[in-house]
C-alpha cells in the first residue's frame, strides 16, 4: 500500500464513511478515486478501525499439602477471553484498482476477513512447592 489516499465523494466525511460492519467497515460510495498525481481529501489516521476489548481472568487457591515449612499447594484456573469476544483485525484498505480514471471500488474494500485475539481458552493448573 502506497501513499495514496482517496478522496471523499461529496456529501461523505469521516463521520458516514465507516458503516462498522466485518463484510463492509467502510462505506464504497463514500470514496472517489482522486485525481491522478494527487493526494485525496482523506487525513492520514482519519480512520478508527475495530477496536480490541478482552477480559482475562484468573483464579487461585494455596493450601498446605503435607506437614512440614514451605510445602504448599497452588490450584489455579485462567481464562483469557472470557466473553468470547470477536476482536476484528485491519479491514482491507486497497480501495481502488489504478487502471482508470473514475473507476468504482474495489468490491474488497473494507472487508474484515481476520481476527486479532483467539476464541475463549481456559486452562487449569496445579503447582506443588517443597
């Protein structure tokens, strides 16, 4: 991805271009490809894409396990992700092809097709000291 960047089309800023939807983050209509040698009307950094939200937990539990100094036991459970939340990567920011002038968006653009965090995992552990 080169310096690019496209041009609002009219009627269109940063406030109606992002839908927030995976299959289309950004709205195709609101962009026209600017004209050639130029930068387009789009600030660099004018785009929020998905935002990360994740909840780990963890939970422990120390007892004595025998008799004698320093001998105890530790039961632990961990959760990362624990709502299962989806956290969407970078959608695609190719918007136009460069084969011509006026040219439509690309059919890709905006499209999610990653996650950034994996699903719900839970893991038990169990540590001995002596």
């Amino acid at each position: 991805i080169g310096q690019d960047r496209p041009s609002y089309a009219p009627g269109f800023g940063p406030d109606n271009a992002v839908l927030g939807d995976p299959n289309q983050w950004f709205d195709p209509a609101a962009f026209v490809l600017q004209p050639a040698g130029t930068f387009g009307n789009t600030g660099r950094g004018a785009f929020d894409g998905p935002n990360l939200r994740t909840l780990d937990l963890a939970l422990a539990k120390r007892g004595r396990w025998s008799a004698g100094a320093g001998r105890t036991l530790e039961f632990r459970v961990e959760a990362f992700n624990l709502l299962n939340r989806a956290n969407f990567g970078v959608p695609e920011l190719r918007a136009f092809a460069g084969q011509a002038d006026n040219e439509a968006p690309l059919a890709t653009f905006g499209r999610i097709t990653t996650t950034v965090t994996s699903s719900r995992q839970i893991q038990v552990g169990l540590r001995a000291r002596f």
